[in-house]
C-alpha cells in the first residue's frame, strides 16, 4: 500500500496507518530528514496521547502514554547503536513484549532482532515537500 503525502496530511496519513497496519510493532526505514519523527508524533497524537514526541536520539527510547496515564508505546531511535547487543541490553525484548505500540527509527541496525510481525514503512523523499510511504 503506497500513500504520497505532504506535512498538511500527516493527520490523514497517520489514521490511514494505524487502519491499514498488520501490527502495533512499526519499523521506519528512511534517509535522514525524511520526516520519520513527524510522522510517529502524528501516530501518537492519532492514538490518543499528548505527550510532548521527540527524537529519542540520545536515549535511545521514550516511552508515550494515554490521558489516562496507560502505556501507548515506546518510541526507539537506533541511529547511534554500534550493534544489536546494544538493543538486548537496554531490554528490547521486555520493550517489544509490553504489549504497547513500538515505533522504530534505523530498524536496519538491529535486523536479527525483528519481530516477525513487524509492519514495515518506507518512506522516500519525492521532493522538499512531498514523501511517498509504502506500508510492506
């Protein structure tokens, strides 16, 4: 399933996300400055927090939770790990077990440790404004 989008539809694009997705586990391949944390702050807007969404680039994850004060998910970014023992040690496993949505940026750092039930989304830049997102 393909979408081409601009910043103005990413509300749009995250509702048909969610609908269309085969899993809660999201894992975003796409070159820098392709709009992968923008995208995540719509899906978590989308689903009901309103949790300030950032990159968690330094701490490597943050955690996203519902007006409620439950868990929505947990937001990874695994641009800096050098390997995937990096992923096992900070709890992966007990993360992608927590029944939460997971989104992943730089999923292609840690392959082997995949679930295999993860929906994953490519994003391409089409030109300054305008992406093009294929749900595989």
């Amino acid at each position: 399933m393909e979408f081409i989008y601009t910043e103005s539809e990413l509300d749009d694009i995250a509702k048909k996300i969610i609908k269309s997705s085969s899993s809660k586990t999201l894992a975003f391949y796409a070159p820098m400055g392709a709009g992968k944390t923008t995208l995540i702050k719509a899906l978590i807007k989308e689903l009901g927090s309103s949790d300030n969404v950032s990159s968690p680039t330094f701490g490597l994850v943050n955690e996203y939770a519902l007006a409620s004060g439950e868990l929505l998910g947990y937001h990874f970014d695994f641009y800096r790990l050098d390997n995937e023992e990096e992923a096992m040690d900070m709890g992966l496993d007990d993360y992608l077990a927590s029944g939460g949505w997971i989104f992943m940026e730089w999923p292609e750092k840690i392959p082997n440790l995949l679930p295999n039930d993860v929906q994953n989304i490519k994003i391409e830049i089409l030109d300054e404004e305008t992406r093009k997102l294929t749900l595989a």
